[in-house]
C-alpha cells in the first residue's frame, strides 16, 4: 500500500494515543486507544455505517466527518489503518481504497502505519489465519474497559481496536 512505511525492521515508538481504522465504505471501524507500557485502555470504539443508496460523496463526507471529530475528541498522536485486502469483489475494494484515502489524509501531521489483515491477526492472537471471534476475544482481553460496552463493539470496532494495538506494538511500547 503506497503511502504506509514499508520497513518493519526498525520503527520508532508511537504516542500515547492511536486511532485506528477498519476502512469499509459500508462499515468503518474506528478506535481510541491509549496505552502506557503494557497497559492499554479504549477511549473510544464504533462502527460509522452509510447507506449503499446514499451517493459516494454523501457516503465519504460521513464517514470524514465522524473521524475528524474523534481526532478533535481524542488528538491521536498516531493512526493505523487497515491495508487494502484484494478482493473479488472490485467495486467493494474500490469503495474501501476510497475510505483508506480519506483516513490517510486525515493522518497528516501524525504517524501513520499500514497492516496488512494477516499481520494483525498474528500479532493479536499468533495466529495470522485466526477466525474473527478468536481475534475479538483477544482484543478484549488485551484492553481494559467496560465490558458491557466492549460487548456491544462490532466486528468492525474490535478490528479497529486490533489495529491500534499493532502501532504500539510496532512502534515498541
């Protein structure tokens, strides 16, 4: 994916707070973690939803616009976002490259790291095949929260919460 680094080998350690992104025209993930040390704790989860008979700008602007205010809510030092999965389905890729756009522009001015699917799910549950409700089981027991509302996260919310977590671990922390 341009525009991500693309050495894993050194990586420079990120803020105390990541946004993360599951990008999807449909369903877009997002979430707030802050970390400290070992430590992690989600500010903020959800799923931004847009209807496939709304026109695309109409779509986009939404999904925009929920993001901004969380970054003006939070002020994320980082953001981690999901790389384009290739898949069969062009126009469903399509939509999601847009979003990835939009969440990378948005990154300006703070760290921005890329994960491919299969990574997240290795560093999250060793497993880079892992099925998704191993993946979610995992996220929630490597964040402290409420668990009725983590109970109430989307697939979509816990993988942005996946993502998150990947830039501390990446970046060392």
């Amino acid at each position: 994916m341009t525009g991500c680094p693309t050495d894993r080998g050194v990586a420079e350690p990120v803020g105390a707070r990541v946004l993360g992104v599951d990008p999807g025209l449909s369903s877009t993930g997002y979430a707030v973690v802050e970390g400290w040390g070992r430590r992690f704790a989600v500010l903020d989860a959800g799923t931004i939803r847009t209807h496939p008979g709304t026109v695309l700008p109409e779509r986009l602007g939404h999904i925009h616009d929920v993001l901004v205010e969380t970054i003006v809510a939070y002020d994320p030092q980082a953001v981690a976002v999901e790389e384009v999965f290739l898949a069969r389905n062009a126009p469903s890729a399509m939509g999601t490259a847009e979003v990835i756009g939009i969440v990378k522009l948005l990154a300006r001015g703070r760290e921005l790291r890329c994960f491919p699917p299969r990574q997240v799910k290795k560093w999250i549950c060793g497993n880079g095949s892992a099925p998704k409700e191993q993946m979610l089981a995992m996220v929630k027991a490597l964040v402290s929260g409420d668990g009725a509302t983590m109970a109430k996260w989307s697939d979509h919310a816990g993988d942005a919460v996946a993502l998150a977590l990947c830039a501390f671990f990446e970046g060392g922390r």
